[in-house]
C-alpha cells in the first residue's frame, strides 16, 4: 500500500490510494462545554437532506450522550475494542516526537484501521479498513442513553455511585470528510470521491451498487445504506452552501455554512475552509478562524485521531470529563487545550467570540484592541487559581471576497428598555 503523510499521527502511514490533496479543505470546530443537546442541528439536517422514505434511520447530524449513547449503538467501543484485540495495549503516542507542522500532538505508535486490516480479505477482496457493519437494531433509537452518566442496568446489584463522580456530555457528530476517507478507500466501484476545491467526500450515486463496505469501513459510521434504493448515503456538507450557490443566502456567491451550524442556538459551531498546500499541509494562516483554534492554539482537537481518517472535524474537549476518556477520545493534546480554554487570553477570547455570529463563512479575522474592563478569578482543572483580564476588544470577521460581515465586542452591549415597555416583549 502506497504510504501517506498524517499531520495528526506525527508520522507516515499506510493508506490504499496515493496522497492527493483538495486545493482547500471543508473543516470545523465544537466547542463541546456548550452542547445543549437540543438537538436543533440533527432536526434541520433531518429536514434538509433525509426526510424521504428509506431514510428513517438516516441522522447525517446526530447527538449523542457520551460516554454510553451513540449512534449506531456502540459504534466507537466497538471499533475501539477491535483496534485493541489487532494491536493489544499498543495504542499509545509517544508525545515528545513533536513537530509543529508534522506532528503538532507527538507520533502515534498503535495501529490504524488501515494498518490493522493489512493482510485481511473478505467476500469482495482485500479488507482495506478494520471495520464492521452495524446491525438493524444498531441503527434503531439515536438517542438511547440520552442525559445518562452511568447506565444504571450495568452496576452490580446493591451498588451506590459516590457522590458528585458521575459526568457526561453531549457529542455532535457529522462525517468529518476525512482526508484519508475510509469510506472511499474502501468502495470496490469507486464510488466516492472527495472533491479537489472543498475536500467534500461524496458517494456518486450512478456508481454505487450497494455493497456497504463503506458503512464496514467508515470508523465514525456515517456512510449509511438505504434499503430501498440499494445504495448507500451521507452527509454532502450543503455543497451548494459551501459553494456559494443558495441564491437566498448568497446574493453574491459568498459561501455560507452548512444548514447544521447555521442553526445551533448553543453557539458550538464554527465551519469553514482551511487552504491546503501541495504538500498536504494546511498553508499557514493564523488569521483564518480555524487554522487560529486548531493549528495555533490547538484548542481543538480531532475525534479518535488514532483512527488514522485524518478526520476534519475538531473539538474543544469538555473540562468536567476525566483526562482518561478524553485522551483516549481526542489524543494527547488534551490537558494543554483545556487549560487554554479554561484562562484564555485576550486573543483567543475575541476568536471564541466568532462562533454563530454569521452565517457566511469566515477565511480572516482582525482584533482591535479595547480597554481593560475586568479582573475575575478562573479555577483550573489542577484546582489552582488564576486571575483572568477581560478586555474589551472588537473582532472583526470577513467573507471569503474580503468584505466585513461580522464586529463583535467581548463585554455584550447592554440596551435598558424603556419604562414604558418595560413588561413587553
Ligand atoms: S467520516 Fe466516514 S463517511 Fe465521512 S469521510 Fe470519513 S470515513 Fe467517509
Ligand atoms: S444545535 Fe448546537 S447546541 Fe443544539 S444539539 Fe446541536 S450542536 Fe448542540
């Protein structure tokens, strides 16, 4: 197998196809500590792309209460415990191996799904990713376990839970149009293809014949089959939002987010492009909202990196969640992300600000600065105590033409109603 570069492995690995990288790359971040769980996002997706019959089942957006809901049921323990069982306790990452540009998290030494494959074969060829298909009642109830911290049926009879130890968050999940898709590394009609202007991944469906080794393949299970058509199905980033082309939205072709981010009320959501180089790496860009959080600041980090997708959805981990499930879930950078995030300084507190404040995607900001208007104590995760300065900066947004449509303060404007409408809404 052809070997290829994964930034956030630190090292090479092997993968079925040769490296050839998008132009840019449709990327994004969840800020996961303001989750709500309503579930707005999956509604306006399900309404958007999936309302038709044979897609019952389909949430492209889904979710899901971690650390026991999941959809499908069970989909990352699952391959978790796969991956153990090829490379017993050899999922590790050495994080001295550092390089910013190579391998910003250190050098992971386990296995990839595509490594953990090597030499399986099944009833259509080669296994190319260590994967399994989800059975029917997997893909039933997307909300099982909703607000559960611990499932009460798998404590031993008699059993009490200590005190203030019990934790759970909220994970929404999309495909993370991943730079080494397993989906399209998998498809024996090459089928899938990701698009050379956005890194958009997206099943042809003239070509596809149902075999559903993308939905075996696909670690964060987000190819799903649709029974009556006989093809399979996922999430196509709103391209022609991506691409400008809603004439409602985009009067002049500025390109605008996905129908999912757009909606979250937590403000948890903020998409984008970032620029891919020749080589592969994403070109250097700090004034570009998400090269800022994920490369700069690395206040964002992949979901199960050690996949080995490269997958282009980011995260900034919850700071209530013990290290262990984090780790295991977001990779080394963990603690160093929720200690920014937990104190963040003036820059990043005004980048926080971006999130939901348009619906137009966002390639730069500015910062000017402001007055110094407060002082307050932050408790770290360690326990210390931290005195954090507020300024009262502006960022600016701007459209991919250059044009300003986002100036946001730190301090929210505070507009006191007048007396006479004082009980109106
Ligand atoms: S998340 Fe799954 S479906 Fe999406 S690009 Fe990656 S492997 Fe393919
Ligand atoms: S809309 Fe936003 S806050 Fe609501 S569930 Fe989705 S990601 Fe969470």
């Amino acid at each position: 197998m052809p070997s290829v570069h994964n930034w956030q492995l630190g090292r090479s690995m092997e993968y079925p196809y040769p490296e050839h990288h998008p132009k840019w790359q449709f990327a994004f971040v969840f800020n996961t500590n303001r989750c709500l769980a309503c579930q707005t996002c999956t509604m306006s997706c399900k309404s958007t792309w999936t309302f038709s019959r044979g897609q019952e089942h389909m949430w492209w957006n889904n979710v899901e209460t971690k650390p026991f809901g999941g959809y499908p049921k069970h989909w990352d323990s699952n391959l978790l415990s796969m991956l153990d069982a090829a490379n017993p306790g050899g999922q590790t990452w050495d994080a001295t191996k550092t390089d910013p540009t190579k391998a910003p998290y250190g050098t992971f030494e386990g296995q990839t799904i595509f490594e953990a494959a090597t030499g399986q074969s099944g009833p259509g060829g080669p296994v190319r990713a260590l994967g399994y298909l989800p059975t029917p009642e997997d893909w039933t109830g997307p909300n099982v376990f909703e607000d559960h911290a611990r499932n009460p049926a798998t404590l031993p009879a008699g059993t009490t839970l200590p005190e203030h130890k019990v934790w759970f968050f909220y994970l929404a999940r999309l495909c993370n149009h991943c730079t080494y898709a397993a989906c399209l590394a998998s498809c024996p009609r090459q089928a899938i293809y990701k698009r050379p202007e956005d890194g958009i991944v997206l099943i042809d469906q003239s070509r596809c014949r149902g075999y559903q080794r993308c939905v075996e393949a696909c670690p964060y299970k987000k190819a799903i089959f649709r029974p009556n058509t006989n093809t399979s199905e996922k999430c196509v980033a709103c391209y022609p939002r991506i691409e400008g082309k809603d004439q409602e939205l985009s009067p002049n072709g500025e390109p605008c987010e996905t129908r999912c981010m757009t909606s979250c009320p937590g403000k948890i959501r903020l998409q984008g492009l970032v620029e891919i180089g020749d080589d592969g790496n994403w070109v250097a860009d700090p004034s570009n909202p998400l090269y800022y959080l994920i490369r700069e600041r690395k206040v964002a980090l992949p979901l199960y990196p050690q996949f080995g997708t490269e997958p282009n959805g980011f995260y900034i981990p919850p700071r209530w969640v013990p290290r262990g499930y984090l780790n295991q879930m977001f990779g080394p950078g963990v603690q160093a992300a929720i200690e920014q995030y937990s104190c963040p300084d003036r820059e990043l507190l005004s980048v926080l600000q971006l999130f939901r404040a348009t619906r137009q995607i966002l390639f730069r900001f500015e910062i000017v600065q402001g007055p110094k208007v407060a002082e307050i104590e932050v408790t770290m995760p360690d326990g210390t105590k931290k005195t954090q300065s507020i300024w009262n900066d502006t960022v600016l947004g701007f459209n991919r033409f250059g044009k300003e449509v986002v100036r946001i303060t730190t301090e929210e404007p505070v507009f006191e109603r007048p007396k006479n409408h004082a009980n109106s809404i």
